[in-house]
C-alpha cells in the first residue's frame, strides 16, 4: 500500500472500523479523490468504489469503461460492466465487513461531508454492513495542513490584514478629496491590491455600507451599487490565499466610520460582538494550552450564550466560525451550534474563522473576524493585532 493507504488504515484500526469505504459517480466526492491522492482530471463518466480495509488489501471498483480511472492507488481492481456485476462486485469487496465508514453525515447534519448519496448508502447497508460517518476521519486526512501549508496561510493572513488597512486609508482619502468612492470600486480596489500581491480567491470581497452591512452575504454590484460618504458605516469581508497550489485561504472582517466619531449605538453593538470573538478564542486557547479536547459546538457557544445574554441572539444568525483550507470553507470542524450541531473536536495542524456578528435589518450589521490555527499545542491568532474597535477613518 501508499503511505496514505498505510496511514488511513491505521486510523480506521483505532477507530473500531473494517474499512473506509470511497465512492463517486462524476466528481461527487472531492474529498474522496484528495484524500486518496487521485488526479481529478481526465473523464468520469462513470460509478467507482474504493474500500480501504482496516487490515488487508485496497480493493478499487471501476466501469469497464473507465477502467484505468483508480489505477494510480495499485490496488486490487474488480471491473465491472452492468448494474449486477457491480453489485456482486461490491458484495465481494465488502465481504467480513460489518462496521464501514462512508463520506455521508447522519441527517445531513454537517453537509461539508455529506457526498454520497442516499441511494448508495442505502445500497451498502442492504449488504448487511453499518455505515457511519466519516466526519472524523476526514478532518484528519483532508482538514489537517502541512507546516508549507500553515505557513502560506500565515502569509496570505499578514498581507490580508495589510490589505485592510489600506483600504480605510484609501477611502478616507477619497472622501476627503471629494472624490467618487463606492462599494463597488473598493471591491475593485481590493481585487488589484490582491492580484500585486500574488494573492486570488474564488469570489470578491463585500464591501458593504450602512444597511447593506446588515446582509451578512451582501455583494456588491452595478445595480445597486452604493456611493461611500462621510457618516457612513463600513464592513469589510476579504478572503484570499496563495497562487502556489495547496496555499490555505485567510479570511477576515473589519469594521470602520467615515467619520471622526464613531456613533454610539454601532460602538455598543461592536463591543458586544468584540467581546463574543474574544471568548471564542480564550476558550480554544485555554482548552488546547492545557491539552483538553473542544468541540465545535462548544467553541460557537462561548460566542453565541454572550450574544444571547445582551439581548442580541436573534441578530446572530450564522454559526461563530468556519473550517479553512485550500477552499476558504473547509472540511474541518466549524465552530457550530445553530446552523449544523458539529460535535467534532478540534485538533491540531487546522485552520478556521472566529467571526461572530449581530445584524439588524434595515440599519447596520457588525461582524469581526479572524482566523485560528492550532500548532505544536498552542491555539494561535491569525493576523493581529485583532480589532478592538471600529476605525474612524476620517
């Protein structure tokens, strides 16, 4: 077997598994083809599986017509050409197995691993074996970074929070030159000050002003583009990473005031939402620095029970954080309670958000965030100095 193959087995050995069992029926399951070091390119038109047992040989399942599709695993190959020749194949390769792991979540409950389809776990458990979630395992095989990988996010993060305090600066400038400033020409202004950097991202920043603040997924646009003026309130949401492949996104929010004093009633609410992050992240810090394990759930609860506990739990509609990795949304535990209940714990070598926030429709939105890596035992901040209030940019 590969190292990787090694490797998956051991942990299914401790994990009280028979094996792992890989599916896809045209690029269903990324994870699957990264977890496995498959290439995703060249034609896939067709149904395969790939069971990893605990002890024993790989076992790859593949269409006749697509029978070269695993051959970079060198594991043993079944062919198949109909329906009933797979099946009977997948009968034989699951033969002793009682207890396998799948990529599918109970209820849908964390859709990031959620990628096969009911039918086929339906088709698995009708052979009389048990399928359970491969939640776990793909943390570990998927979610965990190198230490290159750790440290190109620490670069795109020092860069990003860079890019932050340029752009308050060039808007404060523009306004005060009485110049034309936008939402949209700050998200082309990031998008250049990404690209001189070497940085790009799958989607543009949010550049949001006033009630547009108040969409946590507000995107600028030319149909209702809106003009940045004096007295105006600002969120920022970037997130980019490396060109180089494997490069781990960074992902941050900041707040500002085109003005010199930053209204009260936004100062409160951003204290209030300053105030959840920072639990958020003395929790992981104090968990991880004494070598005790935290959920995801537990770690969006710091944040949310403060929220709740100022009378704001209503406006605090999305989970405190987000698993991060090559996509800025990752396979890795988020930091949930409310949108899915993510029980997994989170372990070392991951990247993921803090970002909490209170929204109120029709007046402003406040979201702060920044990133968290655990490294060596120690659960560090991305990009600080994190922000302590709203920046009066004028």
């Amino acid at each position: 077997m590969t190292p990787r193959l090694d490797e998956i087995a051991l942990a299914l050995g401790g994990a009280g598994l028979d094996g792992w069992l890989f599916y896809d029926f045209r690029l269903s399951d990324p994870l699957a083809y990264r977890i496995l070091g498959l290439p995703e390119e060249g034609i896939a038109t067709r149904r395969w599986f790939c069971f990893v047992p605990a002890r024993g040989q790989p076992r790859a399942i593949v269409s006749a017509v697509e029978a070269h599709r695993l051959d970079a695993l060198a594991a043993e190959k079944i062919v198949y050409r109909s329906h009933d020749e797979m099946i009977a194949a997948l009968r034989a390769v699951l033969a002793g197995a009682r207890r396998v792991a799948m990529d599918y979540s109970p209820g849908c409950a964390i859709p990031y691993v959620s990628r096969v389809d009911a039918g086929t776990v339906e088709m698995v458990r009708a052979m009389g074996v048990e399928v359970v979630t491969a939640a776990d395992l793909i943390q570990r095989f998927e979610a965990t970074l190198t230490r290159d990988q750790l440290l190109s996010h620490q670069r795109a993060a020092r860069t990003l929070r860079a890019i932050v305090d340029e752009t308050f600066i060039e808007i404060g400038q523009l306004i005060s030159a009485g110049r034309p400033v936008s939402e949209l020409s700050m998200q082309e202004s990031v998008m250049a000050r990404f690209a001189a950097q070497g940085l790009v991202t799958h989607a543009p920043p949010i550049v949001a002003v006033n009630d547009h603040s108040a969409d946590p997924h507000f995107g600028p646009a030319a149909e209702h583009d809106r003009a940045i003026r004096r007295g105006d309130f600002i969120l920022l949401d970037l997130w980019a990473k490396e060109a180089a492949p494997d490069s781990i996104y960074a992902d941050f929010t900041w707040v500002a005031f085109a003005g010199d004093k930053v209204p009260a009633e936004h100062a409160r609410v951003f204290e209030i939402v300053a105030q959840a992050r920072d639990a958020t992240v003395d929790l992981v810090q104090r968990r991880i620095g004494a070598g005790a394990p935290v959920s995801g759930r537990e770690a969006d609860r710091a944040a949310r029970s403060l929220i709740e506990a100022a009378g704001f739990g209503d406006a605090f509609v999305h989970r405190t954080g987000h698993s991060i990795g090559r996509e800025v949304h990752g396979a890795g535990a988020n930091l949930d309670s409310l949108e899915t209940l993510d029980d997994r714990t989170l372990i070392g070598n991951t990247c993921f958000s803090v970002e909490p926030g209170i929204y109120l429709p029709g007046r402003f939105g406040v979201r702060s965030e920044l990133d968290m890596t655990i490294e060596n035992g120690r659960a560090l901040v991305s990009g600080e100095p994190r922000q302590h209030e709203i920046v009066a940019i004028l």
